[in-house]
C-alpha cells in the first residue's frame, strides 16, 4: 500500500504524527507538503493528493488541515475521490467498512496527535466490507459519471 499525505500549516504537526505511524507500520508513503509554517491555501494540497487517489498512483491518502473541513470539501471535487472527515475511532472504522472511504482528513485544532494515530491506524487498517454498500457506492459513480 502506497498513502499520500499532506496538511496545511495547521495541520503539520498530526502530519508528523501519522508519517512517524506509517514508519512504524512500514506503509510507504509520499508527503506533498506543505513545507512551510506560514499560511498556505488548502486546496493546493488537497486536489493534488486526491488526484494521485483518483488516477490510482497511491492507494490512499491523508489530509490535516485546522479543521479537516477545507481539505475534505476540496478533496471531494474530485471525481472517484471518497474522503471522509473523521475525528473518532468508531467512525474511522465504519467509513472503511461502509463507504470505502479512500481519503481520510483530520483537523489538528479538533483532536490531539494521540487520537489522530489511532484514527489513521484503524483507517489503514479496516478493509471494506463490500455487499450492501456496494450499491450505495455504485449509485454515487453513477452520479458522477453523468
Ligand atoms: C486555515 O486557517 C484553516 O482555515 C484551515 O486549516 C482549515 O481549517 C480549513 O478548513
């Protein structure tokens, strides 16, 4: 598995967190920034990494912003793109399993370093359940593709 990730300058530190998490679990990974801890503009960072999820160069990808909420809004611009704003453990296992959720986003001025490396372990982790949800997902392509 191959995960791109990226945050905005208010999302840096939880990008560090989950980068030393995929070094432990031994995930590659490609960081797209940013480099700078002045203000930057979420979408630079957002469309990129889901456009490298949409045309399959990664298999996932993970994005920190203050809040995860620009980052997610933008990320879902992006046709084939399913990301999931998550700031719990539950949820992070359900988007997997339900919504096959491709991208997760995480905002560091809503939950701590801690409870954002056990999100993205349990994102990295839960496989897609399929059955049932695969027709609500179909329906969502199907959408898309009009
Ligand atoms: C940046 O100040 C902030 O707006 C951004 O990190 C994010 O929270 C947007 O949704």
């Amino acid at each position: 598995m191959k995960v791109a990730i990226a945050s905005d300058h208010g999302g840096l530190n939880i990008r560090e967190e989950i980068k030393s998490l995929m070094d432990e679990m031994g995930i590659e990974y490609e960081d797209m920034g940013c480099d700078c801890e002045t203000s930057v503009d979420y979408p630079d960072y957002a469309v990129p990494v889901a456009e490298k999820v949409a045309n399959g160069e990664v298999n996932k990808g993970i994005l920190i912003c203050g809040t995860g909420i620009g980052m997610s809004i933008a990320a879902n611009k992006v046709k084939g793109v399913r990301c999931a704003l998550v700031h719990d453990m539950f949820s992070a296992k359900a988007t997997r399993e339900h919504n096959d959720s491709n991208i997760l986003a995480m905002g560091e001025r809503v939950i701590g370093p801690g409870l954002a490396r056990e999100i993205a372990k349990i994102w990295l982790t839960t496989e897609y359940e399929g059955g049932r949800h695969k027709n609500r997902l179909d329906k969502i392509s199907t959408y898309e593709s009009k």
